[in-house]
C-alpha cells in the first residue's frame, strides 16, 4: 500500500523546522500561513511516496 505524505520545512529565525501533512491541501495551506510570518524564511513543500508494510 503506497501512500503520499508532504513534508514542509522552513527557518524560523534561524532553527530549522519541519513538520508532515497526508493531505496536500492541508500542507500549501499551511506554507501560506508560514508566508505570512516575517520570522519564517526557505520554505520548502515536498511531496514524498510512503510504503506501509
């Protein structure tokens, strides 16, 4: 079973962040939420395949 999973990650300040969303929508609404914040730079929305065992 194959599933698509969206890895999002910026720099908040200087620390780099990330977090993982099933759900494609819900991930580009949320790097538009991060666009918003003067703090949050480089950020980057991957699409990745995950195989459950």
């Amino acid at each position: 079973m194959k599933a698509m999973t969206y890895k999002v990650s910026w720099f908040e300040n200087t620390t780099p962040q990330s977090v993982f969303f099933h759900s494609l929508g819900h991930a580009k609404f949320f790097v538009q939420r991060l666009q918003r914040d003067k703090n949050c730079q480089k950020i980057f929305l991957e699409e990745t395949e995950a195989q459950a065992a």
